[in-house]
C-alpha cells in the first residue's frame, strides 16, 4: 500500500494557496488544514476581546489571553466543508472580513501567538495525509514534507481574485485597498522577524497568475506520485 505524504503549501496571500491545496486533499482523501485561517481566528478573538488598541496588540497576560482562545475546526455536513472555529463557534465569515485581513499580520507576527499555532498544526500532522497552506509550513511547521510547494502570482492579478471573492460576498471594497492590503501583508510578511515567509530550499515554485486550477492539478499530479513512490519505497 502507498504511504502517505505531507504536503506543504506556501506562499503570498491571495494567490490561491487555499483552493489549490483543498483540491488536492480533496482528490487524494487528505485532511486539509488553512494555516492562515488560524491566525485570522487568533485575530478575531483578540478584537472581541478588546486585545488590539490603535492597531497593537496589548502584552499584558498575552500568553493567558492567547490559551484563552480555542481555535480549531469543525465539519459542516450540509456544506460538507471544514469550517474555522474559535471557542467551538464558527467563525468562518468573520475572519475573511477586511477588519481581520488589515490587523492579521500584526497578531501574526508575535512569537507566542506562534508558538501554539505550530504546535496545533504538528499535532493534526502527526498521521501525514494532510496538506497545510501558509507562509512557514515547509519552513517551519513541516521541515521534513515530503512535498513542498511555493505559490506565487501577479500582486495585480491576486487584487482581481480577492475583489471578485469580497463583491460576491456583499462586501464593499475597492481595487486599490484590496492592492494596496496585498502589497502590505507581502511586505509583513516577508520582512517580520519570526518565521518570514521564504521558499524552503526544497519548495518547488508555482506562478499561478495564468494558468487555472485544472492546469495547477495537473501540474502537481505527477509530483504527487512521485513524492508517494518515493515515500513508499523508503524503508
Ligand atoms: O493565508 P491568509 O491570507 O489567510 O493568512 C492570513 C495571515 O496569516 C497572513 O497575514 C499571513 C499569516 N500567516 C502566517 O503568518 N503563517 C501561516 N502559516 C499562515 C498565515
């Protein structure tokens, strides 16, 4: 029988990491975890509670105020998805608003708040047959994946995605914020002292800005096969 693998997927926000490597859990009966969707459930806790001010988080007891604050997931039958959970309430809306986008790299730049993010992504790891999507997993989370893929694509063309997927859900927003947030976060992102996101050594690039999620599968199918075989045949 044919070992499982883990899979990382990495990469800048917006680029499609999410629908590409839930589609791959998908076809191969993997459990899918949203890394992101985590530190966005972080952040959303910290606004309810009062924990940001003038866009900083407060220090005062911020590793009991962070234990306070369960985040997991849970299946939604009817919809049949993985929905995000913060203290066992779905809040898988909340945490896409742009209230949460604009405050997220702040909360996930704090070395405690990570700390326990990786320390709940190792855990839903430890059976393999999963694929994680963030910034760290093949850094990070998971050094040792035995695939790991860096997703990248146009800044503009990610501003496109992310405006179609806010208008369809009634909010309103305009091009140039959702650009300007991208371009942000990328800088955040890239340039925070804790875990930035970089391409591991052994990630292997994809630039999706022109290709469709039927040409990303096929594209990662025979990596796929070859990680699996690789992985079987290994004593
Ligand atoms: O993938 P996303 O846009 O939902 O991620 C939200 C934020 O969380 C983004 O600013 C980067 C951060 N993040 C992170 O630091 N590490 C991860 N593994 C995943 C996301």
């Amino acid at each position: 029988m044919s070992k499982k693998i883990v899979i990382a997927v990495d990469g800048f926000s917006s680029c499609g990491k999410s629908s590409f490597a839930k589609l791959i859990a998908q076809r191969l009966g993997y459990l899918y975890i949203d890394s992101g969707a985590m530190y966005r459930a972080v952040t959303l806790g910290f606004i309810q509670t009062g924990l940001i001010e003038n866009g900083a988080v407060k220090r005062d007891n911020l590793l009991e105020n962070i234990k306070k604050l369960e985040v997991g997931f849970s299946f939604n039958p009817n919809t049949k998805k993985h929905e995000t959970t913060l203290n066992r309430i779905v809040v898988e809306e909340q945490i896409r608003t742009i209230g949460v986008a604009s405050l997220v790299s702040v909360v996930a730049a704090i070395s405690e708040v990570r700390e326990r993010m990786v320390e709940l992504q190792r855990k839903l790891g430890v059976d393999k047959g999963i694929v994680m999507d963030g910034r760290d997993i093949g850094t990070v989370v998971f050094p040792n994946a035995e695939l790991k893929i860096f997703m990248t694509a146009d800044p503009k063309i990610r501003a496109e995605r992310r405006l179609k997927e806010l208008v369809e859900k009634d909010q309103v927003v305009n091009f140039d914020e959702i650009l300007a947030n991208i371009e942000e976060r990328d800088h955040l992102d890239q340039t925070r002292d804790i875990s930035p996101l970089r391409k591991a050594e052994d990630a292997i690039i994809l630039d999706n800005s022109y290709m469709t999620i039927d040409e990303q599968m096929i594209w990662v199918e025979s990596l796929v096969v070859e990680k699996t075989n690789e992985a079987t045949s290994e004593k």
